[in-house]
C-alpha cells in the first residue's frame, strides 16, 4: 500500500492548514488588497499594522483574555523566554523561583534562570526517565516563590499535563508552545504564557507572548528594550522589524482556527480523537512496541515509542518515507519514533497511518 498524499508527522516545524497554505501561496505572489507581494510589504505600514491588530483580537477571543493581558508577537523563540522571564521577574529577588523539571525543553530553561537568580527545580523527571509528570501532592511549591515555570507539553518524551499544577497564589509562567490553542485554557489561573509558533500557530520566526501588565508593571528591572515586554508592548509588538511574512500566516492560522474550525473546543475534540486513534493503535500492538510516557499524562501531540527489536526503527522510518508518511523520527535525545499531531494535522492522515502501522507489523520479518 502507498499514498499518494505525503503526511508530515514532524515534531516542528508543524504542518500547516491546506487552505492556509493556499492563501500563502497566493500573498507570497500578490497579496489581494495590496497589490504586491507579502515579502516586500513594509513592517511600518498601515496595512501589517492592522495585521498585528487582528491577529491580536483572534487571541483574545479564542482563550477569553482579559484586558490586563499584553499579546505580544516577539523574537527568539521559546529560547531566549527561558532568559527574559528570570531576567524580568527573578533578577534582584530573594525568594526562589520554582521550576519543574519535566522532560528536555524544562530542562533547557533551569541554567538560564540560575544565571540570573535564586530558583529551585521543585520536582524532576529526569532520574525515571521523564516518563510521568507529577501529582499536585508530590510537589512542595514554595509559597513565597516570585513564580512558578513549567512546560505544559513536553514534545521529546510525549508527556502533557491535563491539570494546572503549581498554588494559585504563585504567578505561573507558562511554556505553551507546542499544545497553544489546541484546547482551551484557563487563561486567569496564569501569570505570563509564550509559545513560539512553529508548531501550532505557523512558521518558525515568531514568538506569542501573553504577559499580565499588572504583574509586569511590579517589575523595576532596567533592560535593553529588545529584551523588555513593556517596550514590545508600548510599540504594539512592531519595536524593530518584526519578522512580517511570519506573523501574516498565524494570522491566517488564527482565523482558520476560529471560522473554520469553530474555536477551541472544537479543536479539543478533535485532537482527543486523532490522540485516540493512534495510542489505541499503539496498544493494540502489545509487546512489539512500548509506549514512552505513561497513561495518565500521554501528550495530544506528540505520541512517543519504542519498538520491542531496534533494528525495526529504522526499517519502520525508511518503509514509512517511501509509504507517504515522513518527519517521525524521534528526537535525538531519545531516538525512536515520534508521531506529532498538531492542530493542522487531519484525521484522515491520522487513519492512512494508523492503517500503515498495522500494516508494517504484519509484514513477515
């Protein structure tokens, strides 16, 4: 059996809307009200202005955002998040800053904010494995801590959690940027969120950041204004030249997002049932492959496993490209097979390649 149709499963960049793709490819030669292409529209325009602007509103919509929230479209990644956030709230504190130590991105952001100010790692993963996440009860949160950071999707050992940990009391940081907007959130229970975008949200270039001013406005840190929220926010995210082609796509993402997908819990659902098919798949499999992350805390985005004999991986990734289906090799840390399912991803992929799997463990050695 072979598809026709290739089927990019990639932990990131993540695939992207069809009908997204189209209007891309029609702004990159022309965008309609302009005139010409996206590539040379200027960033201090009228036009990427309202851009920002709209694009802005869509956010605000679809997670319920209240006024104090800042939306910020910014640079850098999730990377250097890892330093603005200690760099704006830790630096000059006494208190730590709790940290959960829950798989390979968590662990990228502990030496950036032990650079800048006291923190402690509250609880790690790292001696089983990163194979769970923790139970409220197994934590002590210090309830004097300037905030609590954690990642909510670990994309490299297939771990989410389904509940907000951390105390209400403690301003939590959030890094959202691989499972933003692919369900809904309690967006009050939250201090600061970011997420670049290449996964959920469009190209690689752009970051979200969604900062409560109040929160911001306690700071009295003195940075350069590049890496400074307050002077994003004062320049309504256009400080510099702000990567243009990017931001015009999750615009066009947002709005796929919420007119043609409806919002999301739409998109909740959606995800809960590609997530379905292919752990159901995986299990029914038994013993020939195993599971990385265990039930309670299995990602919606990113199913991680192993094959019970090695020398089936690399068969499996090399039948699979020639089958149709590409980008599930598993993270360098971890290898494997990583199968990523990103809110763009639709069902009926997700069906070819359960059908394909099945099919690779039938055939005769």
């Amino acid at each position: 059996m072979a598809f026709l149709d290739e089927h990019n499963f990639s932990g990131g960049p993540g695939v992207l809307p069809s009908s997204v793709l189209q209007q891309v490819q029609q702004a990159i030669l022309q965008v309609p009200e302009l005139g010409i292409s996206l590539l040379g529209v200027s960033h201090r325009s009228d036009w990427f202005a309202q851009v920002v602007a709209e694009a802005e509103s869509h956010v605000r919509y679809l997670l319920n955002l209240e006024d104090d929230f800042a939306v910020l479209f910014l640079q850098g990644g999730a990377t250097q998040q890892f330093s603005m956030v200690p760099m704006t709230f830790l630096a000059g504190s006494t208190s730590p800053a709790n940290y959960l130590d829950t798989g390979y991105w968590s662990h990228k952001s502990l030496p950036h904010a032990a650079r800048i100010g006291p923190m402690r790692t509250v609880w790690s993963g790292y001696a089983r494995s990163y194979r769970d996440l923790p139970l409220q009860h197994e934590v002590v949160y210090d309830p004097g801590a300037p905030y609590l950071h954690y990642v909510s999707n670990e994309t490299v050992e297939g771990l989410q959690f389904h509940e907000i940990p951390g105390l209400d009391s403690v301003p939590r940081v959030c890094d959202m940027s691989s499972d933003f907007l692919s369900r809904p959130v309690d967006m009050k229970r939250y201090a600061l969120v970011y997420a670049h975008a290449q996964k959920n949200l469009g190209p690689a270039g752009v970051t979200l950041a969604l900062v409560r001013k109040s929160w911001l406005d306690q700071t009295k840190t003195d940075l350069p204004d590049f890496l400074d929220y307050r002077q994003h926010l004062q320049a309504r995210s256009i400080l510099n030249t702000p990567p243009v082609f990017a931001i015009y796509v999750v615009l066009l993402v947002l709005r796929w997002l919420r007119f043609e997908i409806g919002g999301l819990d739409k998109m909740q659902a959606i995800n809960a049932a590609k997530a379905s098919k292919i752990y159901n798949a995986l299990e029914r499999l038994g013993d020939d492959v195993k599971i990385h992350a265990q039930p309670s805390c299995r990602s919606q985005m990113n199913a991680v496993f192993h094959f019970r004999h090695p020398e089936w991986q690399q068969k499996f990734l090399d039948l699979s490209q020639k089958a149709g289906f590409i980008g599930m090799e598993g993270h360098r840390s971890l290898g494997g097979i990583r199968i990523s399912m990103y809110n763009a991803m639709q069902l009926q992929a997700i069906d070819d390649l359960v059908e394909w799997v099945a099919e690779f463990c039938r055939q005769p050695g």
